[in-house]
C-alpha cells in the first residue's frame, strides 16, 4: 500500500499540532519530577531511605505498566485513529494529576502513577502520527522536532516544578493537571486526524495487543527485527543519566542541586539544538543509516568521556559529544516507520514502546547496582563512571546491529504480510 502525504501546508500545520501536543505533555510530566520524591517523602515520614526505595517502587512499576499497555494503546489507534487516543490520554492524565494532588495516603498516590503509566499514550501514538503525515525525505524532521519537543519540555517543565514546588509540594501536580486538560481542550478543537479510515485496520488484532503477541510484528522483518534491537539498546543506555547522574555529581565533582539543575538545562538546550535542526541536515546529506550509525558512535563517545572524566568541566565536554547521539532516534524511527504499512504503525510503534519500557525496567537497577559496587569499601577498582561506561559499551553493541539491519526495503510491507494472529 503507498503512503499518500498531504500537501506541504497542511503536513506542517499538522507537524506543528503535534508538536504542541507532545510538548505541553513533557512539561506535564516534568513540573512533577522536582516534587515526587519529596512529596513521597513526607508520607513516610521523613524517611529518606524508605523514601527512596519507594521512589525505586515507583518508576519500576511506571516502566512494567507501559510495557504491558503500549501495545494496546499501539492497537487501538490503528483501528479507531491516532487523534481519539491522544485525546482519552491527555484527558486522562489531566484527571490523574488531580488525583495525586488530592491523594490523602501513599496507597492514593501509587493508584494516580499507576493510571498516569496507562494513560500515557500520545507519545508512541505521536510517533505514529509523524508517520502518517510525512514522506519518506521529510520523516526523520518531524522524529526531530518531537526530540525538540522533549528538549523544550525537559528544560522548563522540572524548572516551572521547583518553583511551584517551593510554594507548595501539591501545587505542581495542579498545574501538571490544567496543562494536560489544556492539551486535551487544544486537541480537541485544533488537532486532526492524520488516518484516513480506510487506511485503519479493519478489526483489532488481540494477538498483537501485548508484550509478547508484538514481538511478532517486528520479527515479521529481519530488518524491523534489527532496528528494534537497536532501539531496545540505545533505551536501556539512555537510562544511565536518570539512574546514576544526581549520586556519580556529588560523588565526583561536589555538585549540589543548582549545579545539577544548571547541567540538566544544558543537557536539554543541547537536544533542542540536535533535534531542531541538525537532524534534518545530516540525514538529508547522510541518508538515515549513516547517520544512525555517525550518532551512535558519537553517543559510545560522550557516555566514555563522561565517564573517566576526573573533573567536571571535562564532564562538561562529554555532553555536546553525546548529544549528537540525539540523531539516532529519528533517523531509526524513520527508517523503520518507511518498512510498515501505514495500518501497522501503531502497532508497531505501541511494539517499539514496550521494547523502551522494559528498558526503563532493567536499566536503573542496572545503572544504579553498579555505581553502589563501584563506590563501596569493597570494590576492588575506584571507578564510580561504571554505569556510564557500560552504556558506552552497549552504543558499540548498537552499532554492530544497525551496521548489518539499517538498510531501506524497496517496499512497505503491508499489513497482510504480518502475522495477523488469530
């Protein structure tokens, strides 16, 4: 089946849509970053160390729920359209974060993050919208501008957190609530349906609507297969900043919160820029399997240099390098999104969350064992960027796979080439 794209201005209005909409939903979820911990703090309370193995308890769980949940979500918008599943998430995660801002007891507070990781469907859902709006030269831009949109909202998001935050632990999670319902009202009068209905699947197929069921759709392809293995990979290395960053700083380099804070909106600023505007300049010079692999090998740099650097501003250096990394996510999206049939993307797309999900559930305990080995009295060697440096070893292992899978097919495989299940 070919994939027909709608005309310039309307492919960037609605570029434009969906931008706004996975941003207001980053920020959503960043204002709360700042105030969690503390919040769950206060209901053990005080506690630090109860306090953070609850915070442990907290992103396990988030991570198993969305490995479970993004297939269907994946499933559901194939069959009834992407804009419906964007706009049930966004008003269900504005309804939850009321209910964690009113949750009396720490059981409440479990339930809210419980229905957040459910509802949180408009990125892998996003990701399929791209697809369906934009060709084969322009996909791997409109991957960037979502990456731009995770920069903008990583930055301002835990910043706008830690000043309302200040004020009350509560507040944050109100504002989180009116920025999600804002998404939903935006939504539901702007945003437009990218799949046309007789490009939907025709029923849904249960079959795929799991872990394991879609698994199948990417094994239908070696070289969906392949990337996948590299999108897994380059997820459970991502994991290594938010596992590992806050403890390895003052560890290594005495750096207290402002410090961290500063470095994080540096991180953030650096995304904005790779994915703004580098990854449509060297995709379209490189083509994406160059450039997937060019931003792999620069990604195993900056997670080397990071960490075996013995002081902060050498730190520093790594991040620029490994912010490059950046341009592997759109330039695999693309690839992979150009292989799939246009009925299959959400399904493939709820498939390749999962594979992310389970990374975020093996990664931290990963990233976080090895630092605590690293820095205890017994280890036997005084190398705290462990955790960073087996990232930069499995970005290696990524780019064996990408070298051998990163290749275009002459043809979309249509949905009746995959495994329909029964």
């Amino acid at each position: 089946m070919g994939v027909q794209t709608p005309s310039p201005g309307a492919r960037r209005a609605a570029l434009a849509f969906i931008f706004v909409v996975v941003l207001i939903d980053v920020m959503a979820f960043g204002v709360i970053i700042p105030v969690l911990p503390h919040l769950i703090e206060d209901f053990v309370g005080g506690d630090i160390s109860v306090a953070s193995w609850w915070v442990g308890i907290f992103a396990v769980l988030f991570a198993a729920i969305q490995f479970v949940f993004a297939p269907i979500q994946g499933a559901l918008s194939d069959r009834y359209g992407r804009r419906p599943v964007i706009l049930l998430s966004c008003l269900g995660l504005g309804l939850d974060f009321v209910l964690m801002a009113l949750a009396p007891t720490l059981a409440w507070l479990l339930v809210g993050r419980i229905v957040s990781a459910i509802t949180a469907a408009s990125f892998s859902t996003a990701n399929a919208y791209i697809a369906d709006v934009t060709s084969g030269a322009d996909r791997a831009r409109g991957y960037g501008m979502i990456g731009a949109a995770f920069g903008v909202g990583f930055i301002a998001g835990p910043l706008i957190g830690g000043v309302l935050g200040d004020i009350d632990l509560r507040l944050p999670f109100w504002f989180a609530a009116g920025m999600a319902l804002l998404n939903f009202l935006y939504g539901l009068f702007v945003l437009p349906e990218s799949l046309p209905a007789e490009r939907r699947s025709a029923r849904i197929h249960w079959s795929h609507a799991n872990p394991l069921g879609s698994l199948g759709l990417l094994r239908a392809q070696p070289q969906v297969m392949g990337l996948a293995v590299v999108v897994l990979i380059s997820a459970f290395a991502h994991y290594a900043h938010p596992s590992v960053f806050v403890l390895y700083a003052d560890y290594r380099y005495g750096w207290g919160q402002k410090e961290v804070g500063y470095v994080l909106a540096f991180v953030g600023a650096m995304a904005i820029v790779v994915n703004a505007w580098l990854v449509g300049l060297l995709v379209k010079r490189m083509g994406e399997r160059r450039a997937l692999i060019l931003a792999l090998c620069f990604g195993a740099a900056g997670f080397a240099v990071t960490g075996l650097a013995p002081v902060g501003w050498l730190f520093l250096v790594g991040i620029p390098i490994g912010a490059l990394w950046g341009v592997a996510a759109p330039a695999s999206q693309s690839l992979i999104t150009r292989q799939v049939d246009p009925a299959m993307q959400g399904r493939v797309q709820g498939a390749l969350m999962s594979l992310t999900a389970l990374a975020g559930v093996v990664g931290p305990a990963v990233y976080a064992g090895s630092f605590g080995w690293a820095v205890s009295p017994a280890s036997p060697i005084d190398l705290p960027g462990i955790p960073y440096l087996v990232a930069s070893s499995m970005l290696l292992l990524a780019i064996a796979v990408a070298w051998r899978h990163a290749r275009l097919p002459a043809a979309p495989a249509s949905a009746g080439d995959m495994p329909a299940g029964p």
